[in-house]
C-alpha cells in the first residue's frame, strides 16, 4: 500500500473527455443503427429481446446508485462527500433512459405474451388466457405503459433533484441543501425500492406467461446495488476524483456487501421455489435447469459469487485503484450475464444461442448511455466542493 497523496480540491470544472464523449457517441449510434438492421437477419422479436437485455443491464447502475446516494444522505455519511459527484452524475444519467425505452413500448408485443397470445405455446394458450383475464386490470397496454413511465419518471426526478441540490453548493451559496438532501436521501428510498421492485415485475417476470415471485424484485435490486457501486468506483478512477485509499477500501468493502447480498437473494429464490414446489413458480427454473442454461447457472455461482467472494476477501486489492477497477469491471461483466439468464431463456429456451442483435444492441445503448454520461460531467465541479462537511471527508480514516 502506497504512502497516501495529498488531497488537493479541483478549483474549476472539469473540461476533460471531450474525445471519449465524441468516441462513445458515435459507438452508440452506429450500434443502434446495426441492431436495427438485424432486425432483418434475425427476427424481429429475438432482436428486441437483446434490446430490452441491454437496456436494463445499463440501467441498473443507475437507479443502483440512486439507491446508494438516498442511503448515504439517510445515513448523513461525511466519508462519501469527496466522491459523491460522480455517483450524483450516475444517477442522473436517467434521462436518457426515457428515450431507449422508445424500442420497447414499439415492439412490445414480440416480447411479453399477455400483450400477444399468440407467443404463448398452443398446448398453454387455453390456461394463459384464464391467467391474462384475471390480470387484466392491472397488466394491460395502459396501464403498463403509465407504470413505466412512473418508474422512469421517479427515476429521472430524484437524480435531477439531488445533482441540482449538490451543484447549488459550489458557490458556498446554499449550505442549507445538505439538509434539503438529508430529508429527500431517505425519503426517496421507499419510492426508489418500489419503482425498482415494479420494474423488474412488469419489464422482465411478466416474460414468462405464469411466473411470480416476491424474492424477484430483491435480487434484481441486489444485482443493481452491486453494479452501481462497480461503476462509481471505475468513474471515480476513470477522472481521478481527488479521494484518499481510505474512500477507495470503503467503496470496495461495500462492493463486496453486495456481493454477498446478491448471492443470497439469488439462493433463497431458488430455495423457497423449490421447497414449495407450486406449479405456477417452478417453470422459471426449470426451464435454467434442464436446459444448456444450467451451464450458465452454475457460471453464476462459481463467478458472480463463490470467485469474487473470495477475491474481495483481500484489504490490498480493496486499496489498490488498479486492482480494484479490475475487480469492478469483472462483476460488471458477470453482471451482464446474469441480465442475460434472467431474459433470453424466455425466446431461447433450449439454451444460449448468441446473435449479433445482442452485440449491437448492449454496444449501441452502452455507447450513448456512456456518452450521455460524459456531456453531463463536463463542465460541473467534480467534487461538491460547497458542502459544508467536506473537511470531515477529506480526513476521513476509519
């Protein structure tokens, strides 16, 4: 472990990564157009099926750290303050959220069965169309479409509404603002887990004509919890956030936290279907268990759980930017895969057959998420260098 540097507070916005800006943009909009294109040599619906994939594997960093920041400011922690603005800028990447979700809403219909019979196996459309009768008050193409623009909308509004709050402070005009966002970090999580929880029921559960759970929502708000914090950590390294290895061994610690959240939500999903054994809940897994998708099941545990845990077990890597940047661009991956086996058995249920939709589609929302992210820090301080309690920070050692 180094010698710690001293901690210097930028003195004026940050005007860097003009080029990876221009690069990502241009990435993205040629991604976008190619997945558009394989509209022709796939089929339509397996290629909206890489979309939504690769819309909420971006999205999930986002409302992810949404959820941190809510739980610092509940918390009033002083130690994140340095490199609060870069998970303030994650966060409010949500807007363009709005506009990728544009796909989903045109082709919804090749993806979720209750809005097309007609994707519904012949031997099961008699039973799942008892199923979509019952549900039709609230799964139905309005009443869908207002709910995610709920989830969106509070999404979008609570990112904004922190970033703005923050920035207020760089001119040491508004100090109040830390209170403001001591009352509206803990009073945003309720609205966050349910947007979160409802999100994961009506974008990716309802793929499946019978499946219910109570665990889904959870897991999929561990998954995220952990992505977010994989990618605040290699944004903060990426623009060099003025932070002590003390800030960087506590992002770490907290990243294997959800590690191990995520391995326990996933195992007591499977374990509470399994024991229960209703007829409803268990095609979920059976179709991940006696398929090729079993091999991507035990790739989960090994290396999304078991390998990282182990890994992270280190107070080195957890100090060194290097290693743990690597650590979190790994579970970002393993994160991905993880999206993938909760989506695409749905349209390949014999098991994983890749196709260049996926490519294109995770490359071209990848590329204009990234881009979108960089326009939004240019030109902002990097630090919130107007809070009031940024001393307590920059002496922070636990």
């Amino acid at each position: 472990m180094s010698a710690p540097k001293e901690i210097v507070l930028p003195r004026a916005p940050w005007e860097g990564g003009r080029n990876n800006m221009v690069v990502a943009a241009l990435v993205g909009v040629v991604g976008l157009a190619l997945w558009f294109v394989s509209m022709s040599f796939a089929t339509p619906q397996r290629a909206v099926f890489s979309w939504l994939w690769a819309f909420f594997f971006w999205l999930t960093p986002v409302f992810g750290c949404l959820g941190w920041l809510g739980s610092f400011h509940g918390a009033k922690a002083r130690w994140v303050i340095l490199p609060r603005r870069t998970l303030e800028l994650i966060g409010a990447a949500a807007p363009i959220f709005v506009l990728l979700f544009i796909p989903i809403l045109i082709w919804m219909k090749q993806l979720y069965p209750w809005a097309n019979i007609e994707l519904v196996p012949e031997k099961g459309r008699e039973e799942a169309q008892r199923l979509f009768d019952h549900r039709h008050v609230f799964m139905n193409y309005g009443m869908w479409v207002v709910r995610a623009f709920i989830y969106l909308g509070c999404f979008v509004f609570i990112g904004e509404r922190m970033l703005r709050l923050s920035t207020g402070q760089d001119k040491m005009e508004n100090q109040l603002n830390t209170a403001s966002m001591w009352r509206l970090g803990p009073g945003s999580l309720p609205f966050l887990g349910l947007c979160a929880t409802f999100a994961a029921f009506d974008w990716l559960m309802s793929l499946d004509v019978t499946f219910y759970s109570s665990m889904f929502g959870l897991q999929v708000i561990a998954g995220a919890a952990m992505a977010g914090m994989a990618v605040w950590i290699l944004v903060s390294i990426a623009v060099d956030t003025p932070m002590s290895h003390h800030h960087l061994h506590s992002m770490g610690k907290l990243l294997f936290a959800f590690v191990c959240f995520w391995g326990y939500t996933a195992f007591c999903q499977f374990m509470l279907i399994w024991i229960a054994d209703v007829p409803d809940e268990t095609p979920f897994f059976h179709m991940r268990l006696y398929s090729d998708w079993v091999y991507v099941g035990w790739f989960l545990v090994f290396f999304h759980f078991a390998l990282p845990f182990v890994i992270l077990l280190s107070k080195e890597l957890k100090f060194s930017k290097k290693k743990l940047g690597g650590m979190a661009i790994y579970l970002l991956i393993v994160h991905a895969v993880d999206v993938y086996w909760l989506i695409l058995p749905e349209i390949n249920p014999s098991g994983p057959h890749f196709n260049l939709s996926d490519l294109f589609a995770f490359v071209g929302v990848g590329g204009v998420v990234i881009g979108f992210l960089i326009w939004r820090m240019r030109g902002r301080m990097l630090v919130p260098v107007g809070d009031p309690f940024i001393t307590s920070s920059m002496e922070y050692h636990p």
